[in-house]
C-alpha cells in the first residue's frame, strides 16, 4: 500500500504512479491515522530515519505526531520524493527534513546514524525484506527502535462475498508476488523482525472493520482506500491474462457492495515495534 | 464453536458433543475470557436470557461478571445443559439460574420477559439466523439489550499458510454449511441484526494474534481452540469424501507449525450488541 519499491528497473509498479495513485494514498493515510500512527512519538532531537517515504502520505503525520525530530526520509523515486517534499512544506512547513534519493539496501550513512528508524507499507515491496531489515538495522544505534507498519490482503473478508470479488483481491496478491513483493507481509513481521536480530518484537493487529453503522469509514476506507487499490491493478490484471474485462468489472461491483448498507468489510494491519540490541 | 443446534433430529454434529470438544470449549472460553467477556456486565436483579448456553462454558464468565442476576440458560441439548449446570454448581454456587431445556425458536416466555439477551457461538449453527433473532427479541423487553459473539473461520490466516492447511479450514466450513450452519456468520451481525429491527447495532471485531512473543496464546488458542476444532471433523470429512487421511493430516500438521516460535496465527471474533427499540 505505498510508492516504496526495490525494483527501479520496473517502469510499471503494481500500485502505480499515478495522480490518482497519490490521492489514493493521502486518503488512506488521512483515514487511517488514529489506527495506525496515534502511538508513534519520538521525542524531539530525536535522529529518526523514516525509509521509503514515497508521496509523504505518512510522513506528515509522523512529522505531526512528533514536533522537534530530525527527519532524513528516503525513497526510490525522484518523483514520489518531490511530492513528499511539497506535501511536507504544504503541512508541516517548520519541520526539519533531510530528503535523500536512494535504495534503503544501500543508505550513506554510518553504523548507528539514527535513534530510530519508521517504515510503512515498504516491505511488502521488497523482493527481500529480510536483506532489508538488516540494512536498516545497520544504521540504527544500539538500542534504538524500528516500527514497521504492513497490510495483508489474506485479512480482507467481507459481505457479501462472492467468488469475483474474491478472484479480484487474488489478482492483486498475484501480480504483486510476480513483481517480486508480498501482499500478504503483515502475517511475517513477528519471525522477519526476530530473524533480522531485533529484539522485544513486539507485533499487534490494528483492525479496520466497516459495517453499515460507519458509512464514513466504508467510504474512506473500503471505497477509498481497498477498492481503489484493487481496481488500479486492471490493466496489469488484463495484461497478464489473469481475467477478463467482464470478470474484473464484476468483482469490482461486488467488492463495491460490501460499502453498501447491508455489507460489511474486515481487514487487518499489522504494527511491530522492535529494539536493536 | 458452540454446542447449540438447532437441528436436534441430527445425532452427529459438526463440533461434537464428546468430552474432549466439552473440554476444548472450556480452554477455549477460559482463553479467551477478557477479550470477548470482559465488558460485559449486567446490574444485580436484571432478568438475563442466555440462549444455547451449551456446557457452559460462557455462561460461568456471564455470572463471574454480573453477579446477582436473574440468569435462565436455555440449551436443545439434554445432556449439555446438564454439564452447564454441574460446572455453574462448581463454579458459581451463589448464582440463580433457572435452567430451560428447549429450543430457542419456541420459549415459553412471555413476550419482553427479559432485560437483557445474551448468545455467543449460536447463531453459526442456526439454519435461519434471522428467525432465531426474532424469536429472542419477542422475550426482550423494549429497550432491552442483546449482546451477540460470533468467530468468522474466513478471518483465520497464519504463515506458513499452505495449501493443505488452507483446505482443512475450508472443510470445516463446508461441513457446518452442508449442516444447515455458517462458520462465516460473524461479518453477517451487523446486517442480521438491523434486519430483524434491533437499532443501535454496534458491532466491534475481537482479534486474537498470536506469534512466537506469545506461546502462551499459540498454545490455548491457535492449538488448543483452533486446530482442534478443525481436528474433531476429521472423520466427518473423510465420511463425506472431502479429503483423504493423508491430506487431512498433512493439514492439521501444517497447522499445528503456525503455532511455533516463527508461526503467526489471526483470527476475528465479533461482538455485537443492540437494543429493543
């Protein structure tokens, strides 16, 4: 569920570039920070180092939660880099920010440069993220912590639920798999923080349950935030053979409908804290 | 992951009625107490209903929580309702309970006989959910309160998640539909419960993570509640030509290494409550 990926050679990317990508993400950020950001604080003068950045979707609300840090934010993408850039001017414009262009495999800085390290919706991109973690923790002093914030698609069930709409969530875990990802990471964190070395890897659900008693939160997230996710992939799903315009439509109705009155809709994040020794 | 029926002329159920499933129930309750329980509370002299109080084990935690209620506990089974009793008796002397053997869809109460309605891992079993609902809300008073647990087996998903592991869950869900039930029901509370014209339907998910922080909870549920639940079908599905021994074992194995120092195992309860308008 972000811009993050360790493949630059990949001109496509299985949640796109696009405009409508970006707004997609602000909204999801926007809708979930309670959720997933409320208990995130560093303390100010903290050097924290949040990796894979992309359009700043979470960034700002990193920034908000903790006035005073010293932030270096990293990405791939040149272009998501400069959207994150004017995103944090635009709401955060006393923040202090270092934006460096790079690969979180292989950071300039030195052993121990940061006293805590953020992540979020990155390692589902990463064709390793065990190799991830442990250059992560290469710049992460002794003692120092690391959060990481992951989805999985296996979590979202929802009602009603009809086989098309099942096969479409599916073409989204498969395309991702195929570009060398993981839709399905929020379940690894505990045994990838653990063989990465970290240690006190602590990992809790953070559920999004909709129902007809929260339209609000059918909208921004099941509409919003999933469906929109799901339906970015059409032509990549068609590209690659794994359904037909009529079938991906259909799931697509279908999924719609679980924002409906009578739907409901279940999905699960996960979020670790962990402590380098 | 109850023992209520509703189909009484069945002498096989899809959970059993063995020692051991009454014993499963007891770790499960036992288990998982704080979490589905421990916010439910009655006032001292409140007239509560507990429909398909099976062995029991949810109805000691009922009276733990709210002392000096009026509790009738109803149960289709005989002989369940006579284990209820023995463990009330053991555990909770004090309590005054009337004990009902009957169905659900027919008690000889009069309409609004009760304060409040409670029912945990019933309605799955049902083959028209909504007509129980109607029937229990004909005996709760207006503004009176049902309070509704349901699981949503489709909400398991644990790594390593095989192939095998998957497809011993998925017998156990069609086992209790091919029995008239629905191990999915729980995304259904919401729409079930505004349908037969109960108002302010809130409905909260109830997750249980466990992963190698937590062996403890590996062991009572993903073990001792989960896997051996869907181990007590066992021979219901090699009777019914779903699977053959080998696979199924295979299954269960897979299972069981969710429950190990790099295993990670989700889950979703839902817990609803409403009122009589």
């Amino acid at each position: 569920m972000t811009t993050e990926t360790a493949r630059p050679e990949h001109t496509t990317y299985v949640h796109g570039y696009s405009d409508s990508e970006a707004r997609r993400l602000g909204d999801q950020a926007d809708t979930l920070v309670g959720l997933l950001h409320a208990d995130t604080a560093y303390p100010a003068g903290s050097r924290v180092l949040e990796a894979g950045c992309g359009v700043g979707a979470q960034t700002v609300h990193l920034l908000a939660a903790s006035p005073g840090v010293l932030l270096t934010a990293t990405d791939l993408s040149a272009d998501s880099l400069a959207q994150a850039r004017a995103r944090v001017a635009a709401q955060a414009p006393a923040a202090d920010v270092v934006w460096h262009h790079g690969d979180l495999h292989r950071l300039p800085f030195p052993d121990g440069a940061f006293d805590h390290v953020f992540l979020c919706f990155v390692l589902e991109h990463l064709p390793d993220p065990a190799a991830g973690l442990a250059a992560l923790r290469r710049v992460l002093r002794p003692g120092g912590t690391i959060t990481v914030i992951e989805g999985d698609h296996g979590s979202a069930f929802f009602h009603p639920e009809t086989p098309a709409a099942r096969r479409t969530v599916d073409h989204l875990v498969r395309l991702q798999a195929d570009g060398g990802g993981d839709g399905l990471l929020g379940r690894r964190l505990h045994p990838l923080l653990t063989a990465a070395g970290f240690t006190g890897v602590a990992v809790r659900p953070r559920t999004v349950y909709a129902d007809g008693g929260r339209p609000a939160l059918a909208e921004g997230f099941t509409l919003r935030t999933f469906v929109a996710m799901v339906e970015a992939v059409r032509a990549e799903a068609l590209a690659a053979g794994l359904t037909t315009p009529e079938d991906f439509d259909r799931g697509i109705a279908d999924l719609r409908r679980t924002a409906g009155p009578d739907g409901t809709f279940h999905y699960t994040f996960f979020k670790a804290v962990a402590v380098n020794p």
